[in-house]
C-alpha cells in the first residue's frame, strides 16, 4: 500500500494577543495507504476535527500549526488555506447532514454547485454524473432525491446524499468527521456498510474520525488513538482492539457496553480530558491511569513501537 497522506507530528498551537494560550495537538503522525479506512478514536476534546481540518487545509483562524503534511507526496502549506484542491483530493463529510446543507436549495443544486468548481462539464453532463452517485450511494430514488430541499429527506438518506456529493469529483481522500453519530442503529450500520463497499469499488483513503470503538471496529483497517492532542495508540484495528497497549486504550474498550453482561455497572474511566494542555508534564493520561507510577508524571512517554506495526506511548506498555 503506498500512502496517500502522511501527517508527521503535527501541532497546532492557539494564541491571543503574541502569547500562546493552548496547545491542542502536540505532534500527531499517521498514514492512510490507498485504500485504507483508517480511524481516529478519541473522547471529546482530543484533537480529531483540528486533526481532520489540518489535512483539508481548513485550521481555523489564530491556529498557528507546526510539523508536515503530505498529500499524494505534495507537502500541504499549513499555513495557508488552500481551496483549489479541496473536493478533488480530499473531500470531507460532516456530522450531521441537517446543518452541512443549505436549507434553501435543493440538493441537485448544491451537488451541481460542487461540480461547477472543479470541473468543466454541460448542464446536462453534470446532471447525468450526479444522478449517477446518488445511486451509487444506495439511494432508491435519485430524480427525487435530486429535486429534494434538504428538509425532504431523512437523516439516513441525507447522509448518503452528502457522502454521494463528497465523491462527485472523486477524491483520492475521504475524511468522514462523526458521520453516523446523529444516525439512529440500524441507518449507522447501513452507512458503515456503504463506506467500505464505496472504498472498495473506488478505492479511495479514508480518515474516519469518531469517538466510539465500536465504530472503528466496523468499519476501520488502522487506527490511531488519539488522548489530548497525541497519538497514544496505533496499529491495526485487530491488533488495537484484540491486545490494546495503552492503559487508555484498555478503559476506552472497557467503557463499551457490549462487553458487558446485561446489568452489571459499565467501567467509565475516572477523571476528564485535561482542557488545557499548556503545562502538562509527563503524560497526559497519568491523572487517569490506574497503572501510573511516578515516572508517568515526569516522562513524556514517545510512541514506541511493542509489537511489529504496533505502537503505544505508555512506559508500561511492555509490562502490562
Ligand atoms: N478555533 C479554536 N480556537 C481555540 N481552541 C480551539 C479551536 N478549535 C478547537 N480548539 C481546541 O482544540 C481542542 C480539540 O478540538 P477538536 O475540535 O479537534 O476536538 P474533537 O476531538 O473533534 O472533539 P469532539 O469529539 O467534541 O468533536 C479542544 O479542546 C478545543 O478547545
Ligand atoms: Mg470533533
């Protein structure tokens, strides 16, 4: 698999008035081959959309990032928001369909609207193109679909609609920010399904990023566990979830509820994700861990590498 994007430690700092007021990644790397779902996991907080954003080339203002970016072996300019290849090489499907709309247009029109930019094709040939993925993407009944406002139409059938309409200039790099989140089951699954038959067929990368392990097990190959703006945990989804390294990793799969017998009290793991992570010594996880020593607390552990292809930043990874 050769890669399509490599993110090699990555940060993004925040700063008010020449002094810097957070540091909400601090050195992200990963890879997505062609091909290849790979997934951010993370609570809330860790860094997953300003990790998404960076790669788009879309790091709100004030944001001053550091390290690199490739795509496609062209290095991105990180400081500099670039549109021109944004939807022909990377698309970006949102959370929640309902708002990533326009309410006041139909969805024909804002799919056309995409193409328009990229491309020079007639009316009549967009059109054609367009109908064409709102059927790839499991759509029953695409003219309608087409002539439909926003409002129309179920948030299932939005969320294929805007999957159809980040594929219309056939990006060799989806990023999906939370795409089943606001789904209920049955409809997540389904779109789950539909991202990798998609892949398979089209054979484009994928970032996906969302909170639930239970998501990454569904539908990623990779997966990078992210904990306060950091890489903690990195391999294959088989490898991660079957024999995770990171005590975080461990509480995240803990916390799931399948894997619990009906009744019995889930395990949450205690404590939040520091919000300001300026003045962290040491890990960030330490505060948390059941496993922590005192070392946790002056160590900043690297990301090493415990088994092949697997990596973990614990300094007890080995032991436990
Ligand atoms: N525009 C901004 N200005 C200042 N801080 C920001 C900005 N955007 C994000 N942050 C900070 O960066 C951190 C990471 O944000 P991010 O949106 O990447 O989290 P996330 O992992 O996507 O969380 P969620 O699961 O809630 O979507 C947050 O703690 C937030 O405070
Ligand atoms: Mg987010």
């Amino acid at each position: 698999m050769s890669e399509l994007l490599v993110v090699d430690d990555l940060t993004v700092a925040f700063s008010a008035r020449g002094k810097t007021t957070n540091t909400p990644l601090r050195g992200i790397s990963l890879t997505v081959g062609q091909g290849e779902i790979v997934g951010i996991v993370g609570e809330t907080g860790s860094g997953k959309t300003l990790t998404g954003l960076a790669v788009l080339g879309l790091l709100p203002g004030g944001a001053v990032p550091g390290g690199r970016i490739l795509l496609d072996d062209s290095e991105r300019d990180l400081a500099r928001p670039n549109s021109s290849d944004r939807g022909r090489v990377v698309s970006i499907v949102f959370q929640n369909p309902g708002t990533a709309f326009n309410p006041v247009f139909t969805i024909g029109s804002q799919m056309h609207d995409v193409i328009t930019r990229h491309r020079s094709l007639s009316k009549k040939a967009q059109r054609a193109h367009i109908l064409d993925y709102l059927t790839q993407v499991g759509l029953p009944e695409p003219e309608r679909v087409y002539r439909s406002y926003p409002h129309e139409l179920s948030g299932g059938m939005l969320q294929r609609a805007m999957i159809a309409m980040a594929l219309l200039c056939e990006p060799r790099l989806l990023i999906l920010d939370e795409p089943t989140t606001a789904l209920d089951v049955t409809v997540a699954k389904q779109i789950l399904q539909l991202i990798r038959s998609l892949r398979d067929r089209f054979g484009f990368g994928v970032l996906f990023i969302t909170h639930s392990l239970g998501v990454v097990h569904e539908v990623c190959d990779t997966v990078a566990v992210l904990y306060a703006g950091r890489v903690v945990e990195y391999g294959t989804t088989a490898d991660v979830l079957g024999d995770p390294k990171h005590p975080y990793t461990r509480g995240l799969l803990d916390a799931l509820p399948a894997r619990h017998e009906h009744g019995q009290p889930l395990e949450a793991i205690p404590g939040a994700v520091p919000g300001n992570l300026l003045s962290i010594a040491g890990c960030a996880f330490a505060d948390r861990c059941r496993f922590a020593i005192d070392a946790c607390r002056t160590i900043d552990p690297p990301l090493d590498e415990i088994a092949p292809g697997h990596r973990a930043a614990c300094i007890r990874a080995g032991e436990l």
